[in-house]
C-alpha cells in the first residue's frame, strides 16, 4: 500500500501520454487501429462517415436516411489464385472492434452497422433504413452481390413487426434477411446477460471464421470485459461460394425515420491467427460518456503505515502538476473561447489551439500565400503530424461567418481527386479558419507565369491540368448532392501535386444550392477578369458564371496570356479575331515552340471561345466540356467555336484591319487531320 500514490499518478501520466497507434504488417495479413484520426489514407470512407479529431471513427450523425461507409483501403486475398487445389477453402479471419450507437436525445434511433466482407468498398444504390447502406430491394438476396455481414441491428426491417426495436445480431449472405440471429447477449458463468447495443456505451464484439472447420462465431461483451469462451452465435457456413479471391472489409452504416449516431472507437484484423488485442485505455471516448469507468480496486486501510518521505515526495508532486495545469490553462485562455450551441452539432469543427499551435501562433513566417479573401499558413498538426494549410477569412458579423461555417460543414464531406479536399474548419470571434489538404507544388498561375528555373509547362502537362479541372468542377455542379457553385475559377486557385494533378481549391467562396443553376447573394465575388456579365450586372453567380470563368482559364492555359494585359488587351478579344482571321493557332503560347498538338490545341482555344460567350444561354454545360476533352463527342470546325457570339463579332470588325498583336509567334507544326494537313487547312481558309 505504500506506493499506492505513485502508482496512480504514473497511471494517469502514461493514460495522459498514450497516443492513437496504428500499425499494419507488410503482407497486409493484419492491422489494429486504436483510434482513427490521422489514419484517413488507410481507409476509405464514403457519405456520412468521417473521422474525428477525437479519434472516433463516425459512421454516420443522427441525420435522417443517412449512409456511412468505412473500408480498409487495401483488399485482402480471400481465396489463394495460386493455389493447384480445387477444394481451396476461404481463409480463416479473426476481427475484433470496439463500437458505440448513441440515439437521438428525444427517441429512440435507427437502424444500425454491420462488419461487412465485400468485393467492392462502393455500393451504388444501397438504400439507408433496414438495408444498413449495403443493399436495396431490387439486389436485396443476389448471389451475385458475394457480401458477407454482421449486423448489429437496432430496428427490425423484414419481418411483421418492421421499424420496431430489433436489439439483435445476425449472419447475413447477400441480403438483409439473417441466416441465424440473437439477441444482443453474453454470457456470464453459463447464463446470458441482455445487453442493450444502442444506450450509447461501448460493445466489443470479436468475429472470428475458421476456414478449415468451416464455421463463424459471434461474440459480444459490455468493453472492459474478458471475452466469454461461449459465442453468442456459432454458425456452421463455408464462405469460399460467397467471396471472391480478393475483399474488402470494413463498416457499413445506416438511419432511416429514427437515427443514431455510429461509431467504431478501435479496430483490429487479422488473417493469421486471432486479431491482436486492442488496448483499451488508448481508445477514443463516446461522446455521450465522459470517461470510461475503471472498477475500483479493494485495499485494506493501513493509511497509517505510509511512509513520510513517500507523502511529501507525492505532495511535491501534486503542487508541480497544479502549477504546470494553471500554466497551461493561463496560456491556452488566448487561444479559445466559448462554442455557441450551433457549433457544437457541426462535426467538422478543429480545435483553434491545435491551429494555434500549428501555425506557432500564426506568425507571418508562416505565410505561404495571400488571396483576395485572407491569408494562407502552411502548418503541422500537433494530433498526427500530418502537413495542412490553413486559410484565414475575417467576417464582418457574427451571423456571416455563422453562415459561412455551416456551408464548410457542407462541404466538409466533399471528395475529389481533382479537389483540394476541406479537412475541417473552426472560428474565434470574427475569424473563419478552413483547413485543407496540403499541396506543395504550387499553383497553377505561378507555374503559368513565373515558373521557378524558368521550367515551362508542356502541353502534354496542360491539357491533363485542364482536364482535371474539368473533372473536379463536374463532381461540384452535378455529381454531388447538392450543386456547388465555386465562384472564384483561376490558375492560382488550382494546385498541381507532384504528378502534375490539378486540385481545385479555395472553397472559402463557394455557394451551395439544390440542384439548380442559381445562387442569390447581394455582393459580387470574384477576380475581374474571370467574372460573368451577367454576374457583374446581377450578382447572381451560377453554374453558367463558373464556366465562364473556366473559359478564361483555357484560353489562358493554352496562349500563357492574362486575360487583361497592359494597355487595352483582352485576352477573349484578341484570340476571337485570331479565329476570325483563320489563324487561331496563332494565340498559341510561344512558349511551347510548336510542340502541341495541333487538333487539341484548336479544342481548347475553341472551348474557351465558346466558355467565354457574352450570353450565359450560348455557354457549353461542364458535362458537355468534359465530353469534348474527354473526345467521347465530335470536336466542331473552327468556324464554329465563338459564332453566336454576334455581339462580339460587330464590335471587332473595325478592328479586325489593325491586325493581331506582332509579338505572338505565327509559326506551328503541320499535324494530318482525316489526310490533309493542318497548314493546308488554314491556307484554304
């Protein structure tokens, strides 16, 4: 009992600095997650799943009919193609996770999450409700779906009592109707306990498959339990029928009407053997629960025998700890400030201390950009280590950056490859701070017009910079939920990685709105140059005003021109008398000495006329951009980029006699289109 002081105190100081770990080994037979914040390249997360800077792996909020989806990234060979066998057997696998259902306040929740063992990490069409975000009722029972689940299900879906409470866990095959079912149990000394899967406290269940005596067991416990020896489910199954040689695995979760938020707070698997053993002490904590209860330890009472010397050394001890907490709190009272209410329910929301500390106080030398809309700082997060940058906005109004944060929540859940993907975000008074993916390369405009070492981007790198635009604006104006209207399209607000990727950025400006072309805002935001007419008039930005923008931008990439130039250059103008004249390969960028080709040259100065088109109803839709790059339809003639653009056209017939500006190259390389060469198109013309 003597040492019964510095036992705890080193207890609480290793609890203290015990850090989320990951780890896999390199044949990627297992992996342990405890916690999963800073872990998102090793998963794949889709819809409502994300992961929090708590370490809490959320499958989905208390949003109705929602889906959330979390798969390890890398597939798992199931079945051994090697193998000379035709009796080869579905290997043996052994999980177990740690996972908490917190419902809603006012109701019960729905509807619940499975482990899943599938072909695919996607599931197009899977509905939410009592499919858990796996299935629909036209593919509900297909063999062909080769899906193995758990189901840890909180309402019932299929039978006559459907939407009451459910409290069971089932072995499901290519559907949602179980194979064998329990209610949520363990056993306790031969007797099983009822265990409650959705009052918000955490449940470790193991999911053990032995491919060699062809069965699968099912366990579940209240966590800081041992695991009982009886399963609660024990099924004879064979799955080399239902997978295939290669799986993914990983979570599926759902809401219907009622809704519960899901989590997974630890993760192990493992395809030798039993899982590893998750360290409990070093998971993430349920929102609902303010710490994990530790079961008091029985000691006899000999306080009378401690020693003196082990008192005072444990009271000096205490005062250090007191002064370096009031040291701490003293410090970190600069960096935070009360959360409204509105902000506790937003999930993407960072801590400003950790952006604090990973910009070292937001110091100037930490600057690598400054835009239109706020500074930029390139900063390390403390939790993880991962490298970020963080936009600062200053908002003139509570209720501005109020309605600014709740679209970054919005847009939190957005993913694209051609996106500079938004990580999170936070506020402290009149600030707004958006923390996006680091992209170290630089931006489009500097590569364009001030390229270190005078390296000139080649047309090959260009049209796939383009194209990758492209794409990221499609994701935003039609492939997402809801229609993203970027409002700010130029170079340098495109980053290029280190594959020469273009990854659209700054979202600080966006406006979102249900799938329809218009967003009403009073003020106009943008570049000049880059901006609409219509914008300019209205101030109404739309789907339309952003393709006018990245009309610009073609034109830009492919001539290396600004689109206003000193003097009176416009750079729309001056490439649509080029056209005029038959010699529109003449505002091709010198730069490049010739060496492009000639046919997607043409596409995209053309694309960048017609982009650029004074009426907004003359525009191409991005959709139909992407399919032009993309040559899925027929590239027009010349002649037919910028025609109905008549009002342009009258204005440069007066002009068109001065000639084109003297300092752009009128040289370029013959290419063959369908036998006669590009040079003998344009002397015909």
């Amino acid at each position: 009992m003597t040492l019964t002081i510095p036992r705890a105190f080193l207890f609480y100081l290793f609890f203290f600095l015990s850090a989320t770990a990951q780890s896999a080994d390199e044949d990627l037979k297992s992996f342990i997650f405890s916690g999963f914040y800073g872990h998102e390249n090793d998963l794949t997360l889709e819809q409502a799943s994300i992961s929090k800077p708590s370490g809490l792996l959320r499958l989905t909020n208390q949003s109705k009919n929602a889906i959330g989806h979390a798969f390890y990234d890398k597939p798992l060979q199931m079945i051994d193609p090697s193998s000379s066998s035709f009796n080869t057997n579905a290997s043996s696998f052994s999980t177990t996770f740690v996972f908490a259902i917190v419902p809603s306040k006012s109701d019960d929740g729905g509807f619940g999450l499975a482990f899943t063992l599938s072909p695919s990490k996607s599931f197009p069409g899977a509905q939410a409700d009592q499919y858990l975000g796996i299935f629909n009722s036209s593919n509900d029972g297909d063999p062909s779906n080769h899906i193995f689940a758990v189901e840890f299900d909180t309402k019932n879906g299929f039978e006559n009592k459907a939407g009451s409470r459910g409290n069971h866990v089932g072995i499901n095959i290519n559907g949602m109707v179980s194979k064998v079912k329990a209610m949520a149990a363990y056993d306790f000394r031969g007797n099983l306990v009822d265990l409650e899967l959705e009052d918000g406290n955490p449940i470790q269940s193991w999911i053990d498959y032995d491919g060699a005596n062809l069965i699968v067991n099912v366990t579940i416990v209240p966590v800081g339990k041992e695991k009982p020896s009886i399963p609660l489910i024990s099924y004879p199954i064979n799955l080399t029928s239902i997978v295939k040689e290669s799986m993914y695995v990983g979570f599926s979760a759902s809401t219907g009407e009622k809704s519960s938020s899901h989590y997974i707070l630890g993760w192990s698997f493992s395809m030798s053997g039993l899982a590893p053993a998750l360290n409990l002490s070093q998971l993430p904590i349920p929102p609902n629960l303010s710490q994990l209860s530790i079961p008091p330890t029985k000691e006899k009472n000999s306080s009378s025998s401690l020693h003196p010397t082990i008192i005072a050394l444990s009271s000096v001890i205490a005062v250090l700890i007191l002064i370096r907490l009031c040291l701490t709190v003293y410090k970190r009272m600069e960096q935070v400030e009360s959360l409204e209410d509105w902000e506790l329910e937003c999930s993407h929301r960072l801590d400003y201390g950790d952006l604090y500390t990973a910009t070292k106080g937001f110091k100037d030398s930490e600057i690598i950009g400054v835009g239109g809309s706020g500074a930029v700082y390139k900063a390390v997060m403390p939790m993880n280590g991962n490298e970020v940058a963080i936009k600062k906005i200053t908002h003139n109004s509570i209720q501005g950056i109020k309605e600014s944060a709740v679209q970054m929540e919005s847009l939190g859940g957005l993913r694209h490859k051609n996106l500079v993907n938004l990580q999170g975000w936070c506020r402290r008074k009149n600030d707004l701070f958006l923390v996006y993916d680091y992209i170290p390369s630089g931006n489009l405009e500097t590569l364009l017009h001030n390229p270190r070492e005078n390296i000139v981007l080649s047309w090959e790198e260009r049209f796939k910079i383009i194209k990758g635009i492209a794409s990221g604006l499609l994701y935003l104006h039609e492939e997402n939920e809801q229609v993203v209207i970027h409002r700010d399209i130029k170079p340098s607000n495109v980053l290029i990685d280190s594959e020469t990727n273009a990854r659209l950025g700054d979202f600080g400006l966006v406006r979102l709105s249900d799938h329809v072309t218009i967003s009403h805002t009073a003020n106009v935001v943008g570049t000049i140059g880059y901006i609409a007419p219509e914008l300019a008039r209205t101030g109404k930005a739309s789907t339309s005003s952003d393709v006018f923008a990245y009309g610009i931008l073609l034109l830009e990439v492919a001539t290396g021109r600004r689109p206003i130039d000193t003097g009176h250059f416009i750079l729309v103008d001056w490439v649509l008398e080029c056209q005029q004249m038959g010699r529109i390969l003449d505002a091709a960028d010198p730069k490049l000495n010739s060496r492009f080709i000639v046919e997607q040259m043409e596409l995209v100065l053309g694309l960048g006329l017609s982009c650029s088109d004074q009426q907004p109803e003359n525009r191409l839709t991005i959709k139909q951009i992407t399919r032009y790059l993309d040559g899925e339809d027929r590239i027009p003639t010349v002649n037919d980029w910028g025609s109905t653009d008549t009002r342009r056209l009258t204005e440069l017939k007066s002009r068109l006699s001065v000639g084109i500006s003297t300092d752009i190259t009128t040289s370029y390389q013959s290419s063959y289109i369908n036998g006669m060469s590009s040079s003998s198109i344009y002397a015909g013309r």
